[in-house]
C-alpha cells in the first residue's frame, strides 16, 4: 500500500512562490508515474502536472505551464512542485497522486492514479 504525503501549502500574495512536497512510501512500482491535482471551491479536481519515473519527462496543464515545475527526487518517492508567479485562480487543494502505469511516461486523467495524498491547502491573496 502505498500512502502520499503533501507538505508546503499556505498563503501567499499574488506574485508570490510556494514549493509543494509529496513524500510517498510503499511500493515504488505503484508510484512510476507522479501527478499534482487541485480541486477549488464548487469546481472538479484537474490536473496540474505529472512527471515520469526517472523525472526527465513532464507535463503541465496549460493554465500552469512556465510557471510551476515538477521534480522528483533520487528515491523518486518525492516528488515536488515549484510554483511561481501565483495567481488567485490558483486557489485550491492540491493533492499529490501515484500510479503504477507505465503505458505512458506522463498521465493526465485522474483515474490511472491508484493513490492519493490528503491534500494541503494553497490560498493566494489578490
């Protein structure tokens, strides 16, 4: 069984920078790709980002890309995301997921992922 983590969400002024952590433990092969996800008020969780097992391949979601970055660690079973340049839009709970599925070196839907972490709140004032 594998068990996420999430650590680093806060307040923050618009224009300002947070760094989210996700520690996983467990099976490493449930954890061969790594994902972000937020959820705001009243809307659906969405993707934010995800990264390949050996952290050389990511994807983000447009309303993100250039100015948050994903990484992962040497164990890979951390995974971060540097967000920069922060918006109100980005409002929201941000969960790290895990999945064991290797058919592609990224995953954007939200059901390939078996794991999830409890979530931490990021709040950035206008």
């Amino acid at each position: 069984q594998v068990q996420l983590v999430e650590s680093g969400g806060g307040l923050v002024q618009a224009g300002g920078s947070l760094r989210l952590s996700c520690v996983g433990s467990g099976r490493t092969k449930d954890m061969t790709v790594m994902g972000w996800f937020r959820q705001a008020p009243g809307k659906e969780r969405e993707f934010v980002a995800s990264t390949s097992w050996s952290g050389s391949i990511s994807d983000y979601a447009d309303s993100v890309k250039g100015r948050f970055t994903i990484s992962r660690d040497t164990t890979k079973t951390t995974v971060f995301l540097q967000m920069n340049s922060l918006i109100s839009e980005d409002t929201a709970v941000y969960y790290c997921a895990a999945s064991p599925l290797s058919l592609s070196p990224t995953l954007r839907e939200p059901r390939g992922y078996d794991h999830w972490g409890q979530g931490t709140q990021v709040t950035v004032s206008s």
